[in-house]
C-alpha cells in the first residue's frame, strides 16, 4: 500500500455516546474542499494496511484537521480501536477525494453520521455568511444520537429539522424520512438535494426525490 502522510493527533474526545472526534495535524501542502473525505489508518503494525474513509468536519483554511468518526465497539475493528486512539497517538492519511460538492442552496437530508460531510460545508457557508437557503433534514434513532446539534442550530436555526425514528420527544418529529415526510416538508423539488446516511436511506430517499419530481442531476450523494 502507497504510503501516506503520519500525523499526531492533537485532541481525541468522544462528542456523543459513540461519535469521537479527532483533531489531527495538518501535512503541508494538504488541501481538501469541504464535503471531502481521506482513506485514515491507525499508526501502528498491526493497523497501518486498515484504511476507513472518513470525511474532514474542520474549516478549509484550519491549521489543524478534524474528524468525526461513529466507534462501532462491537465490531472489533477499525473504528473500535480508533476508541482508544488519544492524543499524542498517530494516524495515517492517505490522499483526498471528492464525495460530497456543494453546488449551491439546496435542501440537505442525512441520516446519523451521515451528517459529517455536511458539517464542513456548514461552516464554510456560515463563516462567510452564505448559509441563507439551505435546510437541514437530519434523522437519528434518539436525541443522543445527534452530533454538533447545537452548532448546527445555532447556524441553520429554523431551518434545523430534528427527526428521530425510535423516540417522541415533545416538539421534534418521530418518525422516518418516508415519502409522505418529504411531501409535507419540501415545498420545492426544483431545487438542490444532499443526501447522506446508511446505503439503503440514501437509495430510497433519492428514489422518492426523484418519484416527486427533482431533478436527477441537482441530487448530491457520496460516490
């Protein structure tokens, strides 16, 4: 495997019951474009061949690198021994590619840690005051689940949509992003999708998109 770029990690701290975010050393010349991703290993023998995608959350021109990556302790994998990486620890990085590319306003729907390539974009957007006309449809089993729920409100505000699928909490909707959701909470289908979440959330909320008239080319999803 091609070799990467090693990098320290800063700051490892959990931000959810199982969502870690890592703040990493930034290589120089290292450039990305928000919504974009990199291959991440752990630093050691026995992990250095294991790569993950994962998306970067920090603000382009940071000094730093961050990640927010779900630990599925019950795996036993990458992202389990990602839960005992802290700082002074080191991963590595391998090269940047293209997922998810803002193309303007639009209507943004993710699903649990679906959410982290639109967490970059979000930032970008609010720092140089261009997050006017955009929402934010954002589905999570519980409450706990949510990641930077309050940075996203403070920036998208009533244009912040909460959507839990296994708890009814007074003042947020229970229940799933079906068909009959997005009729009822998408006046416009002219206009830009971003969707990302689980495989099957992101095939079957596009289908229903396009069933309801967007337009294939204005629907964002990973690739």
């Amino acid at each position: 495997m091609k070799k990467g770029h090693v990098v320290k990690v800063l700051k490892a701290r959990f931000i959810t019951h199982d969502v870690k975010s890592f703040v990493v050393e930034k290589p120089l010349g290292y450039d990305f474009s928000p919504g974009q991703a990199t291959e991440v290993a752990i630093n050691s023998p026995q992990w250095k061949n294991e790569t993950r995608p994962f998306t970067f959350t920090n603000l382009k021109e940071s000094n730093y690198l961050e990640f927010m990556i779900k630990i599925y302790k019950e795996r036993k994998g990458v992202t389990n021994e990602l839960g005992r990486i802290n700082a002074g620890d080191e991963l590595i990085l391998h090269d940047v590619f293209g997922t998810i590319n803002y193309k303007g306003p639009g209507v943004f729907i993710a699903a649990g840690s679906g959410i982290t390539p639109f967490i970059s974009i979000f930032r970008e957007l609010y720092k140089n005051n261009q997050i006017h006309g955009n929402r934010l449809i954002y589905v999570n089993k519980t409450s706990e689940d949510v990641i930077m729920g309050n940075e996203l409100h403070k920036m998208l505000k009533n244009n912040f949509i909460n959507v839990y699928t296994r708890e009814n909490v007074v003042g947020f909707l229970g229940r799933r992003i079906d068909r009959n959701f997005l009729i009822e909470n998408i006046v416009d289908f002219n206009q830009n999708f971003y969707v990302c979440g689980p495989a099957d959330f992101v095939k079957t909320v596009t289908q229903n998109l396009l069933d309801l008239g967007a337009i294939a080319d204005a629907i964002v999803i990973e690739n």
